[in-house]
C-alpha cells in the first residue's frame, strides 16, 4: 500500500471504528466516548497552532469558552435555534482568536504563553463579571427543548454520539487535510525554523494569524458542540484548567501528529475517571503526567510510534 | 459599596483603612514577587508553581503551629524558620530531578511547572484537606488610629469605629521591609550574591570560570520557592491556611515581575507597593473581580507592547 493509502485507512479506519462502536459499548462508555470525541475536537484545534505551528498557547480555553458562550447566550438570551446559535458560537470563536491573534503574535517564546494565559483569564474573570447573564460559576442549563436541531433531539445518546461523531471527524479530517497540504507544511517549517522560511519569502505573521484563527474555531466549535450536547455551559470551561487539558492530551497522545489528540484524550480521560473513584485529589494525576511526558516522552505516544515504526505518519 | 464592612464610615478615613491593608498586600506580594523575580532573573524560567510554595508555607505554618502547643509565638517562631527551610528544600529537589534534566528550556519548563503545580496543590489537598485553617498569630494588639477633622469648633482628634489596624499587621510590614533589604545585601555585598548576577550576566562565562552553575540554579530556585513559604507564613495569621490559596499570589506576583521589568529587583519592588497599595484602593471603588480584570488586562497589554516593563530600561 503506497504511503497516502496508508493514511486514508488509518484515520478512515478509525472513524469507521467509532462508528461500529456506539452499537456495542455499554451505555456507560458510550456516553463517554461522545463526550471525549468532543474533547478531541477540541485537542485537534489546539494541536494545529502547537503541534504544527510550534505555539504554545496557555488561553485555549478563551476560544473554547467563546464558543460554549456564544452558543449558549444566543440560545439563551437571544432565542436562537441550535443552528444558528452554533454559526454565532463559532463566529464568537474565530472573532476572540483573531483578536487576540493580532495581539500576541507580536511576542514569541515564553511571552507568548504569558500572554495568552493572561487574557485567557481575562475572559474567565469577564464571564464572571457578567454573572447576571451569564450566571458566573453556576452556569446555565440548556433546556432539552432548546437542544433539536432540524427535528433531531441532540440530548438522545444516541444522536449525541453520532453528533460527536460528525463533529470529530470533520475536525479530524480537516486537520489532516491542512497538514499535508502546501499550508500545513509552511507551518510546520516555521516550527522548525522561522528565520529560514522568512528567507525564503514566507509571510510568518499571516500564516501563524491563520493557523491561530483555525485552531481557535475549531476549539470554538468544540466548546459550542460540548455545551449543545450536554446541555450546560459554565465557566469553569474558561478557566486555566481547561487550557492546560488540551496541552496535556496533545503532548501525551503527541504533538504534531493527527491522530495524537484523540489517542491523548481517550487516555487521560480515562486515567482520570477511574482516579476520580479513588480520590478527589484526581488533578493529581494530570500533574503527574505533564512532568513525566515532558521530562521522559516530549514526543508523546503517537511520536513515539512515528519515532520507531512509521516515519511517515502524519 | 456591596460587601463593604466599613460602609458607615467616612471616605477618608476609610481610604486610609484600605491603604494600610493596601501596605500588607504590598509587602507580602513583594517578597512572593522578588522570589518570583530572583528566579527568572538568574535562571531565565518562568515557575508557574511559585503560588504553590507560597501556599506550602502557608500550610506548614498551620501543621507546625498546630503541633507545638504553649504560647502562640513558640510555634510561629519555629514555623517561621522551618517552613522556608523546608519549601526551599523541597524546590531544590524539584530543581534538580526535573527542572535540570529540562536543561531549564523556557517552554517545557514552564509545562513541568505546571504539573508541580497540581502536584503539591493535589497532594495537599489528600493530607491537608480541604478546609481553611486559621493560624493564631504571635500578638495581636489591637490599635487604634485617631482621624483628624474639621468640626464647629475647629480641628478635633476623633477615633472613628472600626478605623484601627493590630500589632500583627504592622509587623509584618516591618518584617517584609527586613527581609526585602536581606535579599538587597545578599545580592549587592555578598560572594554568592556576585556569584549569582556573574551567572544571570553570562552563564556560560561564568561556568567558565569555574562557578558551579548548576548548584547555583539549584539555591537560586530553593531561595525564591523560601521567600514565598516566608510570605505564605507571615500571611497566614490574618488569612486562613487552604490548598487553593497559590492561585492570587501567582497572579499578582506575576503582574508585579511583569509590569516591574522581568528580572529587575527595585523595579520588582516598586511595582508590588504600587499593585498592593492601589488593590486596596480600587476595591474600595470598583468590585474585586472587575480590579482583577482591568490587572489582568494591563498584564497582557505591557507584555505585548513594551516587554521590557514599565520601569524596567529597554535592554538592547
């Protein structure tokens, strides 16, 4: 099988694999997995300005937020239907990623995650300000009746996971588009050096500009989807925890490959809901691993396995 | 004013009210902040985890004072010794099992920093719990402040319920003024002092020269992660012991270290006052979380528009 086939198998196969899945897992799981699918989508828009940019944003939960909120306010306070409040989430997502975009691009290195961690704390902090509309910690529920989109009830579990679904797979598949296009591979020689590919005529800024309104759509359209199929919005998904999870994921599941998102996710999920049994102290273990993958495994699991067994795994 | 205690009294008295907790802010933010400063002076890292130590310090303060019983001032006393020694010890291992083996590259520290983070922070919440835990302080005289004003019959002295500050209060600020000009002696008149800004100038001269740079990072980010525990006991008389407390600290010494010019001490210092005394203020006429927005904002804004700080001097 040539190289390009490969790929097309691995990552339609594993699509098909989700697919199949939802007729056989016990309820408990499928409601999981939906709810990490989501999750992934989020992890594959952050991987696109981390993996393959080389920018190491700690605000991704401002797009992922801004997203949730727009959705969620649109239903809420301005009676949209699920659709069009979608569209208004992700159009809240790539307006907060631009602009902060054309704010932080101006600094590199470690500056750069100041940055973004700070205004993402901006935004946690303004949500709470907000609390009249929207109600600050606590959150919101949305209702079930508010949650049908086109005559489908998105709070059934079985829509929601093929809603997931669909929203994984066009994330996935994007991604893997993007990276093996012309585009993609500017990005990924800006992470490996910058300098050059100014040399060689590149515009740096307008390609890290798109890479970051890219990365924070799709985390937008992640939080929008994660608010419309589990029907509650908070803002805890604003705070710092919710921008180092998905720079944990990636750099477990492996930076700057397509697959690692969701690999990262899938694992860590579970580490943490079965510690969570244990004790409540289950942050314990996202600290844990964030030390021993960067101090031992900075390539994380997918790397590694493009490290000894597929080189050209994208 | 929602929320405000002091809501009877007048403006002025109570401004002064707010900036004498203002100074305490102030003073406590200062050391946490310089530890922060030292660190990412000499060593060139960002810590995230430096709200932790702070909380560590706290948290022992608390085990200690609980242990020792007598007089309040024995356990203080003792905590005051053996909680930095202990946190300092603590991030000298930290230094040197995780943040040496990085080869301190900026941005995966910053992410091993993140998960110490979480790990004291979880750890403390699995042996400490989750309560806050109140810690007597040594002596606690109250004292009044009198309030000067204009009657019918000229200038009278009065003494306006509630405007008074403690005993405890005043020491603390007079303790952080101590040990800030430590820190200041430490860096300008002593070998390990000249030693460490030999290694922030040029690392790879000074190990040239033969300075054990390595040990020196060690005692660099052992000495910051103590002078946060110090901040963290000397608070926690006048507020409680609890495992989430490292998340403020971190903020504000963060928008200090920034807006004071990365690495600059005086600047570090000037800029705690300045945050300090006008977080007390601001409260007073905004509500908190828009005080912490509006900070929060500024951060952001001198980073990406004049990253050498506000009073730092452009360095190339």
């Amino acid at each position: 099988m040539s190289g390009g086939a490969r790929v097309i198998a691995l990552h339609g196969g594993l699509i098909a694999l989700l697919f199949v899945l939802q007729f056989v897992l016990p309820a408990y799981h499928h409601g999981n997995l939906a709810r990490i699918m989501v999750l992934a989508s989020y992890a594959v828009g952050y991987n696109i300005l981390f993996g393959y940019t080389g920018l190491l944003s700690l605000g991704h939960a401002l797009f992922f937020a801004a997203g949730m909120y727009g959705m969620g306010l649109g239903i809420q306070h301005l009676g949209l239907t699920p659709a069009p409040a979608l569209v208004l989430g992700l159009v809240a997502g790539a307006v907060v990623s631009g602009g902060l975009a054309l704010l932080a691009l101006r600094t590199t290195g470690v500056a750069f995650m100041i940055v973004t961690l700070m205004f993402a704390q901006v935004g946690y902090l303004t949500i709470l300000y907000f609390g009249e509309y929207t109600r600050g910690d606590e959150g919101f529920v949305i209702q079930q009746a508010q949650r049908v989109l086109w005559g489908i009830d998105l709070s059934d579990p079985g829509n929601r996971y093929f809603a997931a679904l669909i929203l994984f797979g066009s994330c996935l598949m994007l991604s893997l588009w993007l990276v093996r296009a012309p585009f993609g591979k500017v990005l990924v020689a800006i992470r490996e050096n910058e300098e050059r590919v100014r040399m060689l005529g590149y515009d740096i800024f307008a390609h890290k500009l798109a890479a970051m309104v890219i990365s924070g759509t799709i985390a937008a359209a992640a939080g929008a989807s994660y608010g419309l199929l589990f029907g509650y919005a908070g803002a805890s998904f604003a705070s710092v925890q919710y921008s180092i999870f998905p720079l944990l994921w990636v750099l477990l599941g492996g930076a700057g490959t397509v697959l690692g998102p969701f690999i990262g996710t899938l694992f860590m999920f579970y580490l943490i809901d079965l510690s969570s049994g244990v004790t409540t102290a289950y942050m314990l273990i996202a600290g844990v691993a964030l030390v021993l993958l960067t101090l031992f495994a900075p390539q994380g699991l997918m790397g590694e396995l493009r490290r000894r067994v597929w080189r050209g795994l994208p | 004013m929602p929320g405000n205690p002091y809501a009877r009294m007048d403006l002025g008295p109570y401004i002064l009210l707010a900036s004498l907790e203002g100074a305490i802010t102030a003073a406590v933010l200062a050391l946490t902040a310089v530890g922060l400063s030292l660190v990412f002076g000499v060593m060139r890292v960002v810590n995230i985890a430096h709200g932790e130590f702070f909380m560590l310090g706290a948290v022992i303060a608390w085990w200690i004072a609980h242990s020792f019983g007598g007089h309040p001032a024995l356990g203080f006393g003792v905590a005051l010794i053996a909680a930095p020694l202990v946190v300092g010890a603590l991030a000298v291992a930290a230094d040197m099992t995780i943040l040496k083996r990085l080869n301190y590259d900026p941005e995966r520290t910053i992410v091993a920093t993140i998960g110490v983070l979480y790990i004291i922070q979880q750890m403390t919440l699995m042996g400490y719990g989750p309560d806050a835990r109140p810690v007597e302080a040594p002596f606690n005289t109250r004292l009044a402040i009198p309030w000067f004003e204009h009657g019918a019959d000229g200038w009278a002295m009065i003494w306006p319920w509630g405007l008074g500050t403690t005993s405890y209060k005043l020491a603390v600020i007079g303790a952080a003024v101590v040990l800030l000009c430590g820190v200041w002696l430490l860096m300008s008149r002593t070998r390990f002092g000249l030693v460490m800004r030999a290694t922030q100038a040029d690392r790879d001269m000074a190990q040239a020269f033969g300075i054990p740079v390595e040990r020196v990072y060690a005692l660099v980010f052992g000495l910051g992660a103590a002078l946060a525990a110090l901040a963290g006991v000397l608070i926690v008389p006048i507020q409680q012991a609890h495992y989430l407390m490292g998340a403020d600290p971190l903020l504000l010494s963060f928008i200090v270290v920034i807006i004071g010019g990365l690495g600059s001490l005086p600047g570090t210092v000037l800029a705690a006052v300045l945050i300090g005394l006008s977080d007390g203020i601001i409260s007073v006429f905004f509500s908190p979380t828009l005080a912490k927005i509006l900070a929060t904002l500024l951060v952001g804004l001198v980073l990406v528009f004049r990253p050498q700080g506000l009073f730092g001097a452009r360095s190339e």
